[in-house]
C-alpha cells in the first residue's frame, strides 16, 4: 500500500472514530459546498503580508508528526542564525491542516474534546493521549535538552502559524455529532480557543499557495 493509501485509510478512520461513522465524503458541511467563514477570514490575504526576509518558508502540516513541523520551524530559525541571518530576515510560515488542527488549540480544548485520541497525538512526557498541547509549551525532555523552542516562544520570534478553516468545519462537525452538540457551537469554542496570533484562513491548500505566492520555499512537514 502506498503513502497516499495509507493517508486517506487513516483519515478515514480519524473521522469515524471521532464522528461516529460520519466520513469526510458524506459530510454534510461539504455536500451543501459551504464556503470559508468569511467572518474569520476575511483578513487572511493581510496576514499573509506579514512575511518578510531574505530567507522564507513554508511547512505544509498536514499530520502531527510528533511535533516535527514545531521542530523544523525552530531548525530553520537556528541554523539560518548560524549562518549569519538574523530573525527579522527569516519568516517560517506553519500551515495546520488536516490532522494537524489541534496545534492551533488551547490545553481547554484538548482535555474537553479529547484530541489526544482523535488525532493520534502521544505526549512525550506520559506517553498517553496527548490531554494538553504538548507542542505550545514543550515539556519533553528532549526538547529541553536541545533547546528546541515551542509554539509560543517561535512566535515570538516571527514565525507565523494558521490553521485551516475546512478542516476546523469538518472536524468539529464530526466532533458534534460523535458528542450530540451543535455544530455551530463547537465550531465556535474551537475558533474561541485558538492560540493567539493563529491565523484562520479559508483552507490550508489557499494557504500554501499563498505563502509560496509571497516568496516561501515548501517543504512538506508529514
């Protein structure tokens, strides 16, 4: 079985564990053609000016990888400043979709929801169900070890990172459903928990396209 084989199986198993049988084609959300939240978006192509530098890229995350679209942003970084660029010529722009949505999520939300097992993210601190972001405020030791910077202090220092609007409608649809809630409603507490300075745009395919658009090298981050 090849690797798109075995993407799309395990999407599709994601999305029945989580929504109860509701698959990604049989979508409601998608087979009415809903279009992006404007509402959320609408800014989108603005943030997308913030990119900046001599040196730019873009991680297309579309899995958890073990937090390695976290780490490859904080390599970057890194050895771009050994080689003699400072932060304000470099920008890394994370794009989270897919099964990656949960990194743009508060602790709140990982606990109440349960992402841990949805998304089949394993803390390396427990080695259970991820119950918290284990990537915003890295606690690993390993990470410790080697300085790795997290989420929030890689903002800091100007990567930016989004999340795909498709995806949270997808999800929290099949979430609501698996749970007995409102769609609209659990839509909204995710958006509501999203870290700050996550930017939503109207789905990660727009988003790769135009960071590359503004000059960003791809690299696919699993």
């Amino acid at each position: 079985m090849n690797d798109n084989s075995n993407s799309r199986r395990k999407f599709m198993e994601t999305m029945a564990a989580g929504a109860a049988g509701l698959s990604f084609l049989s979508s409601p959300i998608l087979a009415n053609n809903a279009p992006p939240d404007l509402t959320l978006v609408e800014d989108a192509d603005a943030w997308f000016k913030k990119v900046k530098g001599k040196h730019k890229i873009v991680y297309d995350a579309t899995e958890p990888h073990d937090g390695f679209p976290i780490i490859w942003s904080w390599v970057f970084y890194k050895t771009n400043n050994a080689t003699g660029t400072p932060d304000n010529e470099l920008t890394a722009v994370v794009v989270l979709r897919h099964n990656a949505i949960p990194f743009a999520m508060e602790d709140k939300l990982w606990e109440k929801y349960k992402f841990g097992d949805t998304f089949k993210v394993t803390d390396p601190v427990t080695s259970a169900p991820a119950m918290k972001n284990p990537f915003y405020i890295p606690e690993a030791q390993m990470w410790k070890d080697f300085g790795i910077e997290g989420i929030k202090a890689l903002q800091a220092r100007g990567v930016m990172f989004c999340v795909c609007d498709m995806a949270l409608t997808v999800y929290s649809a099949g979430t609501a459903k698996a749970m007995n809630l409102n769609a609209e409603e659990v839509k909204k507490e995710w958006v509501a928990g999203l870290h700050p300075g996550v930017q939503v745009v109207p789905s990660g395919v727009w988003a790769v396209g135009r960071a590359q658009e503004r000059g960003c090298a791809y690299c696919f981050a699993g």
